[in-house]
C-alpha cells in the first residue's frame, strides 16, 4: 500500500526517542449495505474507510496515533505524536522488511460484482414476499444484505511485513408474527470470510421461511418455568455460551493481571473430561478466520483445553511481551486503523463429543431445549453469564413438547464447565454473523456440538 | 486550516442537479484517550479523523455514501456514489429533506472551550487518581481494569439542498473503570462505574473509583435466595438498561413497524403515575444535547409519558411525515458514516422525592440489584423483561447479605404499571445511549433463585 521504503522511514522516525518495538497498521476498507423493511428497500449505503495507525512500545507502556490520511507527511507526524512519550534520542537501526506468505488459501470463488446491485435488492424484495406469503401472521419482514473487502498492511521495525485481504458477505432477514396483539420475533443470518457463493451454499429463501416459521411457532409459546433445572443447548449459536462465559477469560489481557478465573491454571483441571476446546483462525470461510492478525502474526489452531485441562491462552503481541513470551497466538485484532489491537477470539468452539443429538434429549427426563438464541454476555472476573432463547422448548420425558418464551438462562461459565454433562458429536460453528463487543467489535464465529447442562438457573415469570 | 461548512456547502451544489434533494455531513474529531494500570500509564492514544457523508433523495429514492478520504477525487466519487444507489431504493413519497427552521441560539452547555489547553500529564493525573481511589477503599479490592480517562473535541457540520447549513462544537469527557475484588475464598467479582461530562472540570474520578470499589465489595460472596415475587430496587445502571429498551418502544418508527408492546396506547395509563419519561436534546449539559439534530432540525423536549399516561412519540422528519405531524428533533446521527436514524436524545425519567435510603428503608423483604446482564432479555417488541441480576437483600429495610445468580423477570408493560418508588437521585448514564435514570422501586417481580 504505501512501500517497504516509506514504512521503513516512519517505523525510524516512531524509533527515535528510544522505543521498543515500532508498528505501522495500514486499512483500506470498502463496503455495501442494502436494507429492506417494511416491504421497502430503505437502505442503500456504500462507504470508504481508510487510514493508518502508528504503535510505539516503550516497555510495558504502549502510544497510538492515527491518520486517516495516507500520505508522507501524515503518517511521519503520527510516528512523531506515538514517539513523543519517549524521552531518549537514539538513531535506529536499519529495518529489513520481508513480507511474510500465508499458506492459507483464503481467495473468494465469486467476486461481489458478479451479482448487480439491482439484482441484490431484488433478492431482498423476493424475501420479502416470501416470508409475507408463509402466514397472515406474519405482520413485519425485514432483511438485509451486506459486503465488505478490508485489506490491511502491518509493518514493524522488527522486520514484520504481512497483508491480509478479507472478504465479507453476510445477510439477516426477520420477521414479526402477530396475534391477538402478542408480538413475536425471530432472526436468521447468516455470513463469512467469503464471496457471493454463501449464496450458493444458503438459500435466503429458504431462511426466510424458517424464520417466519419460528416466529409463528412461538405465538403458542408460554412462559418459561423459572428455577434450576437441566438445560440443553443446541450446535453451533450454542458455543456462545463458550465464548462469552469462558472464551473471554482465556483472553490474554485478562489472564496476565490476574484478573480472570483461568489466570495462572495451566495445565489444571478446568472442564470435565468430556470438553476440549479450540480457537482456530485459519478455518477456510469463516467469519472468524483471519491469515494474519491486526499485528501481522499468523493465525493458528490453538488448544485451549483439552479433555478437560487447560493447554493454553489466546495472545496479543502487548500481552506476550508484558510477561516474556515469545510470540503471540495470532489473535491481536482491532476494530479499526482507530484503535489499538488487544487479544481476541477468532472461530472458538467446543470440540467435537460422542453423543447422538437425539440420544442427549431422549435421555433428558424435564428441562429446557433452547433451539435459537439472541445473543449473550458475561462478567469476565467472575465468570457469570447470561443468554436468552429466542425459540426454547421443553423437554418432558425424553421428548420435546411445548415452545417457551421468555427462558433466560444465567450461571457462572467455568463451574458450568465442570458440570457439562453430556457433549454431541454433531459439532458446527454458527452461521457466521457473529460480533463480539470488547470495547471494539470484532468478527468472530463460536460454536459447539450439542451440550447438556445438568443444572443451571432459568428465569421465566411462571412458577 | 478547511472550512467545513463551506466545503459542504460547495458539495451539495455540485451534486444538487435536477430534482435531486442533497444532505452533506463533515464530522471531525480530535481524541486523547489515556489507559492507566498499577499506578502507570499502560496506553496512550491521541489523534484526530473524520470524515463526509452525503444522501441523496430522488424522487423520494434515498442514496447513501461516505468516506473517511476528503480529497476532491474521494468527495466526487461519494457523491456519484449517493446518486447512483438511488435506483435500486423503493420510493417513499414520505422519504424528503425537512424543510430549513430556524435554530436558536441558545448555550446548551456542551462546549468547553478550556479542554483543547488540560495538558495531557492532567488527564493521566485524573485517571491514576481515580484508580488510587479504588485501589485505596478496601484491601479486598486487589486490581483495577481498564482504567480508562478520554475525551474528544468533535464538530459536525451539515448543509442541504434546501437551503439548511450550519455547525456545533461539542467537548465530551469520559473516564471509566473496573474494580475486581477477591474475598478470602479466592472468589472475584467486579464492578464498573463510570462519570461523563461535557465539562473536564466536572468529572469527579474520585467519587467514580470509590463508587466501583463499593459496589465490588457488595457483589463479593453473593448466594442465590429462594425463587419468589417481590420487591426489586434498582441501582441506576439496572434502570438505565431497560429505559434504553423503553425508548425503542417509544420511537414512532417502532410503532409503524409494530416493532413496541406500548403500540396502540396513546392517551392510555401505561404506568403508575411515579413515571414520567421525557426525551429532551436540549437539556443543558446533556450527553446529548445539539442545536439541531442528525438532518439539521431543532431538537426539542418531548414528554412521552407523563404521570404514567403515554402522550408523545419520538419523530423524524420520515415518520413525522408518515403520521402527519412535526419532526420532534429525534434523528440521530452515529458520525459521518450512518444515515440518520430515529432514536432518543437526553431520555430520563423525571425523579421523585424520596432518597434511595428512604426507598429501600421502605421495603419489608427484597432484593437491591446493583448489576444484571440483560442481552436480549428485554424486549421491546414482545415487552419481555428477564434478566440475571446481582446485589445486595433486603430485609426490614436494612441492607444485608449479597445475592448472586439469581435472575429476575416480569414483563416491560407490569414493570412501568409497578413502579411504586421513585428517587431524587438521577443520574445521567451514557453507556446505553443518554440515559438519565433515578433509583427505582418496582413490585411483583420474579426473582429466580434456588428451589423454595
């Protein structure tokens, strides 16, 4: 993007007042949005972002800057305005910038422009009447289409040179039933690191079916029970639980200062026998998947816990150098040329188990099946999280029966973990329109096999 | 140095041909934030973008493009871009650029014209002084995280083909942190409080880090009580998570769309007469507060219920227009890179008299909620509400033993028609939107424990 000769002259000038270790990041971001609501095609927005971010370590404390202006001139002033926190003056030394292969093969089969715009909101339109004509019930269908190509240099004075083009496609469509002035809703989406085969591989059509199908469904939905009872969750979306209640405490930044419940565990019991977990990067279209990260380290499969033992933290460059490590696990990301890279999730997921799917509910005497969820958070010290499902059902004797609303499922992720009782062998990631919010947002997938859940707190209003 | 509005200006008469209704908004923005940890400064951030948007309206078609890249070649291709989108929108008779109003001039109280001269060593002072503030409470605190000091000086400027074009400056100061405490079990909890103000003066990171401090101290141990309906007290941060899902049932777009359980009420009491709920982007200091708002209409205070009657909706110009009355200033505009979308300003409920003592002093048995977790669990479509919840109980209107892992639940429409209390101690809570937002007393809630 902007020359190995010209980021070797701002990475020097970021170096002059003694830092460690120098960073340029450079984003050229393009995207698309078409949005369709209440029969109408609402939304059409293109947009340009781009800029460049200038890091500079001095120990244990690390300087930002950032342009969004790609010229000489303006990324030597952010280099000057990062440096300015060192008090020394010292004449770099000569970087040699190599660039770094990634032997990940990540080309989209089809390009967005294979497909006209007129033709993308006419898919929207025919989603629409599609989801109009499943019900007289359905009362609202809204959809929407959207892509996005981020390209991104990173370049350090350690002699890192790596780029990374990703690719996003993603839709949603949802719906709105009504009866008797009882309003339900429902969601589809689905996405990845992709080009316009995902519409190959999902028919829209017929997600907007499903989805009005569910939202009809759950107008003879009722209450939810409250109390503790057993819980099983469903593959893929499942693995939110994972992400927000023990994804995120195996995240380096929490780990080092001691402030998660998996600091300072490795290699001890954290999950029953029956859990391994992963975080994988280099997944071939998933939303998560990333050939570099937003530091130029390549992305890898790591073990987090394996049946049962904890093998291992996700990394950023900060953290692996805040405590001596040699490198990074791949997994400094950012939300932007705007913002410094901190340790992230990439497609995180429970492993694969044993147990057929159906084997798991038949052998559930009373509880709750949550089919689809929207969405889930968690307190990282303490581990405590909360989901709700948006299409549950109950279990009784072995069997699926009545569909619930309202069923909000709470408990504290690293105790679940021990207690997981049950694991499928139907493993599955989610359909990649996930988005983690850790002060920036990031593009992740969770997923997991079907799990069962002896004992957790739902709240429901019935008794 | 550019002068934006100009620029503008000149960009919606270059694009402004034919029938064509042209909106241009430049925003900039230069910001410091300051990340402190252990008595040091762990990172530093300091720096100014921006950027153009430009929407394009043809025939009631709606275009929309940005970029981050004001060079004359970017703006060009915008623009182009904006005009060419156009084609594959549905047109909207209702779908035009309102007409140009007057603003008036008037301080809102949102510029601090001193902040651009707080040298950076006083803003890292502001931020390790708070982190000492909770670090130095209780030696069960054992860590802080995210200590964070930030602030930015922003101006947006906005110009349309009708004739509209003007400009605001705006400060905004912010510091936030995270208290973790350790009990002797080795058990952690942690709790985050925050302090925002247009003002760098009036940010008091003392009062910000002893708060966190406290409110980690009284989730440390907490166990989960007996399943049971009763009483709830809810701490500002608990309020202002389901007043942000009330004001998305409050929006006319929501009620167009059937998107709000509080469809089809108006006139109707809706809550106990304790709840009044205003949207007001005039209010002086607010988070908020504008001269005009996101497509360049004079923001205004709006009473949406009052007494527990609903009487007002929020408007755009769009949805103003589709229920045949005036835009209520509520198009909201997230930087040059979003279309104006309709949603609250300064929302609060208008506080009582009581003080949050008094109303807990009030309760026989029940459950004082300092924090909850909420994604998706309050709906503002199906009015459900359930969340998990953790505080501190209450008996005989004293304050004792922590509570965690339980949830609570009740629905949005029994939630306003049971709030039986409401305090004198509103607080302005910009994390979920601007929310402002007193102690609250609500009844008849199930709160989900252990089996009774």
């Amino acid at each position: 993007m902007i020359g190995s000769d010209l980021a070797a002259k701002v990475l020097a000038e970021a170096l002059k007042t003694g830092a460690d270790l120098a960073e340029i990041y450079i984003e050229d971001v393009t995207s698309l949005r078409l949005g369709l609501d209440d029969s109408r095609i609402e939304q059409a927005i293109r947009g340009v972002d781009k800029g460049a971010g200038v890091r500079v370590f001095f120990g244990n404390l690390v300087t930002y800057a950032y342009t969004d202006r790609l010229t000489e001139e303006a990324l030597l002033e952010a280099a000057r305005a990062a440096a300015a926190a060192g008090k020394n003056s010292v004449t770099p030394k000569a970087i040699d910038l190599t660039e770094r292969k990634s032997p990940l093969q990540f080309n989209i089969e089809k390009s967005f422009d294979l497909m006209s715009i007129e033709d993308k909101a006419k898919l929207l339109n025919d989603i629409d009447v599609k989801g109009r004509a499943y019900s007289p019930l359905i009362k609202q269908v809204a959809a929407s289409y959207r892509e996005r190509s981020r390209k991104v240099w990173i370049y350090n004075s350690d002699g890192v040179y790596a780029h990374d083009d990703r690719n996003f496609v993603e839709m949603s469509v949802s719906t709105i039933a009504e009866r008797d002035g009882n309003l339900q809703s429902s969601f589809e989406g689905f996405g990845g690191q992709i080009g316009l085969e995902l519409l190959d591989k999902n028919n829209p059509l017929q997600k907007i079916e499903e989805a009005a199908e569910a939202a009809v469904k759950m107008l003879d939905a009722r209450p939810c029970p409250a109390g503790e009872m057993t819980v099983v969750l469903p593959n893929g979306w499942g693995g939110v639980l994972f992400h927000e209640a023990c994804g995120h405490q195996m995240e380096a930044d929490f780990i080092t200062k001691g402030g998660s419940a998996y600091s300072g565990k490795v290699g001890e019991v954290v999950a029953s026998p029956i859990i391994s977990a992963v975080d994988d990067g280099t997944i071939l279209g998933r939303r998560g998947s990333i050939r570099f990260d937003d530091e130029g380290t390549p992305s890898q499969r790591t073990v987090l816990i394996e049946k049962g033992v904890l093998k291992e933290y996700m990394w950023d460059l900060t953290e692996a150098r805040r405590v001596g490590r040699d490198a990074s696990t791949g997994n400094g990301r950012r939300q932007s040329f705007r913002h410094m890279p901190m340790p992230r999730m990439t497609n995180t997921f429970i492993d694969q188990g044993e147990h057929d799917p159906e084997e798991i509910i038949a052998n559930t005497k009373k509880g709750i099946f949550i089919k689809s969820m929207s969405g889930g958070q968690a307190d990282i010290a303490k581990g405590d999280f909360v989901f709700n499902g948006k299409e549950a059902y109950l279990i009784e004797d072995g069997k699926l029966t009545a569909p619930l609303k309202g069923a909000t499922v709470a408990g504290n992720g690293p105790k679940v973990l021990m207690e997981i009782d049950m694991v499928g062998n139907d493993l599955a990631l989610d359909p990649g329109i996930g988005m983690c919010g850790k002060g920036q947002s990031a593009r992740v997938s969770v997923g997991q096999p079907t799990v069962r859940l002896p004992k957790v707190n739902v709240a429901g209003t019935s008794e | 140095m550019t002068d934006y509005l100009e620029l503008a200006k000149s960009v919606v008469a270059k694009a402004a041909t034919g029938n064509l209704e042209v909106e241009v908004i430049i925003t900039e923005n230069q910001s410091t934030s300051i990340r402190v940890s252990e008595g040091e400064v762990e990172q530093l951030s300091q720096s100014g973008s921006g950027g153009m948007g430009v929407r394009v309206i043809d025939g009631g078609k709606m275009g929309y493009a940005h970029t981050s890249d004001l060079s004359e070649e970017s703006i060009d291709q915008t623009w182009k871009a904006a005009v060419d989108l156009c084609k594959v929108v549905t047109p909207d008779d209702y779908r035009k650029l309102p007409d140009p109003e007057p603003v008036p001039d008037e301080d809102l109280g949102i510029w601090d014209e001193s902040l651009k001269d707080v040298s950076v060593e006083d803003k890292i002072q502001l931020a390790l002084a708070m982190e000492k503030a909770t670090l130095d409470y209780d030696e069960r605190i054992v860590l802080t995280n995210r200590a964070t000091y930030g602030d930015s000086i922003g101006y947006t400027y906005l110009a349309n083909s009708k004739g509209f074009a003007d400009y605001y400056g705006r400060t905004t100061c912010f510091s936030f942190l995270v208290a973790i405490a350790r009990d002797e079990d080795g058990g952690m909890v942690n709790a985050v409080d925050l302090g925002a103000s247009n003002f760098f003066k009036d940010l008091d990171a003392i009062a910000i880090g002893e708060k966190a401090a406290k409110k980690a101290l009284s989730l440390l141990g907490g166990e989960p009580v007996p399943t049971q309906k009763g009483t709830v007290v809810l701490d500002h941060f608990v309020g202002a998570q389901i007043l942000a899902v009330l004001s998305q049932a409050l929006s006319s777009s929501s009620w167009q769309r059937s998107r709000s359980f509080l469809k089809g009420r108006m006139g109707e009491e809706v809550g106990s007469s304790m709840v009044t709920l205003m949207d007001n982007g005039r209010l002086k200091g607010g988070m908020a507060s504008a001269p005009f708002d996101g497509e360049g209409v004079p923001t205004k205070a709006t009473r949406l219920i009052d007494e527990g009657v609903l009487q007002n909706l929020m408007y755009d110009s769009y949805s103003a227009a589709k229920d045949g009355v005036v835009s209520t200033g509520n198009a909201q505009r997230p930087g040059h890179q979003g279309l104006p979308t309709l949603g609250a300003s300064n929302f609060y409920m208008q506080e009582g008299t009581k003080s949050p003592e008094e109303i807990i002093k009030g309760v026989d048995k029940g459950l004082y909620v300092l924090t909850v977790m909420q994604t998706g669990g309050v709906d503002p479509v199906t009015g459900e509400c359930s969340m998990s919840a953790n505080g501190l109980w209450i008996e005989n209107g004293e304050l004792k033993q922590s509570v965690g892992g339980v949830t609570i639940a009740t629905t949005l429409n029994e939630l306003l028609q049971n709030i039986s209390d409401v305090g004198n101690d509103l607080r302005q809570m910009p994390i979920f939107g601007t929310i402002g937002v007193p102690t609250l007393r609500v009844d008849n809630v199930t709160i989900g424990g252990v089996d009774a």
